[in-house]
C-alpha cells in the first residue's frame, strides 16, 4: 500500500468556516488511495451574518487574510513539502492574493512546495 507524503489545505468562503469541509474530508480520511494525507483547514474570522449599520466589527478583507495564510504557511505549514490547495468561493480569492503577494515580493521561489 502506498503512502502519500502531501498536505491538502482547505480556504473556505464567505459566512463560513473550516467545518465546512468536515463531510468532504471524513471521505478523503477514508479514501485508501489517499492514505498518509493530511489536511489542513486554513480558517480566518467570516461573519455569520451581515453586520448591522454602525457596528463596531470589521470583516478582514482579503488581502488582510492572505497575510494571515502567508504567516500559516510560513510557520504551521514549514515542514509540509507537497501542497495541494482546495477553496471554495472567497478562499480562491484568498489564495490569488497570497500568490500575487509572494511573487510581488520576489519570494515566488517559496511556492514550489504547492502542487496544481
């Protein structure tokens, strides 16, 4: 049986979180092809609701959120050698920030550890 060495990171979307993706990740835990993966859920704070008028909360945008996923994937993430990422609607906005930062900053180099 062959063991796969890979992370998969899940981005959820807007008005979401990483429970999300619990039903989808109980069938990859369970896909015997699959085993040895690991999955991470890369969460960040997404309202429930619409905020009301003159609230004192603020919704991060995405670039603030990209610089969240870039400090986890600079830290939690150090050790992981093959990266695939899966999002859901705002988490792929998420992630294109990410990139577009890394290589903006000429760190683009850093990003041979993510897999398409």
């Amino acid at each position: 049986m062959t063991v796969i060495n890979a992370t998969l990171v899940t981005i959820h979307g807007f008005w979401s979180s990483p429970v999300t993706w619990e039903r989808l990740n109980e069938v990859w835990r369970s896909d015997e092809e699959l085993r040895g993966l690991n999955i991470h859920a890369f969460g960040y704070p997404s309202p429930r609701k619409p905020r009301m008028p003159f609230s004192g909360t603020r919704v991060p945008d995405y670039d603030d959120i990209a610089q969240t996923f870039t400090t986890e994937y600079e830290t939690v993430l150090a050790d992981a050698r093959d990266i695939a990422v899966v999002t859901h609607s705002q988490g792929g906005l998420i992630l294109q920030r990410f990139l577009a930062w890394m290589v903006s900053q000429g760190r683009a180099r850093e990003l041979t550890r993510l897999n398409s």
